[in-house]
C-alpha cells in the first residue's frame, strides 16, 4: 500500500497525490509516498485525490496500480530507497511513490 506522504503524516486527508484521468478508466497517478509495505508486490493500492475532487478524506480515492503494464514492461513507478530490515525480507518496505 502507498498510502502516506511527508507532508500528511498521520493525516491522510491532506494527500497530496493527484489522479488524472486518462482515456477509458485509468487514471495517471502523479505524486510522493512516505512509505510503501511491500515495494516487490505485483499490484499496490495507492490513495490519490482525483482532479478537482474536494478536500479532506472524502475527496480521496484508492487505486489499484499493477506493477507490469498490460505489455509486459514496467509501471512508471520509482522507489527512492529500500528499508534494510530484519525479518521478512521476502518483503521489501520502501519510501516513496
């Protein structure tokens, strides 16, 4: 999940993360996440504010974002750095959207 961002902390209303719609029913998703749970997931959820939807938490969307595009290639997704961390390390955590 890319759900927080630097700027929101705890307040997830105040997402910064904007969704533009493209043609059909996909969106571009444009903005930074603070924190992913696991970066190597083939598909995440993503909390974006759709094109002059309101503020706060009900303006809010969550989107399902697939990491391979339907041909196979990469998502536009770029992880700033991954978390070293005990543990499970079959799941990666990142910073970064």
């Amino acid at each position: 999940m890319f759900l927080t961002e630097k700027s929101a902390g705890s307040d997830v209303g105040a997402c910064q993360t904007v969704a533009k719609p493209l043609e059909g029913s996909s969106y571009a998703l444009s903005g930074e996440k603070w924190f992913c749970s696991n970066a190597g997931a083939e598909l995440v959820m993503v909390l974006a504010r759709p094109q002059g939807a309101g503020t706060g938490t009900s303006g809010l969307g969550l989107f399902a974002m697939r990491r391979h595009l339907e041909d196979g290639s990469l998502n536009h997704l770029h992880l700033e750095r991954l978390k070293n961390k005990l543990g499970t390390r079959p799941m990666p955590t990142a910073r970064s959207f």
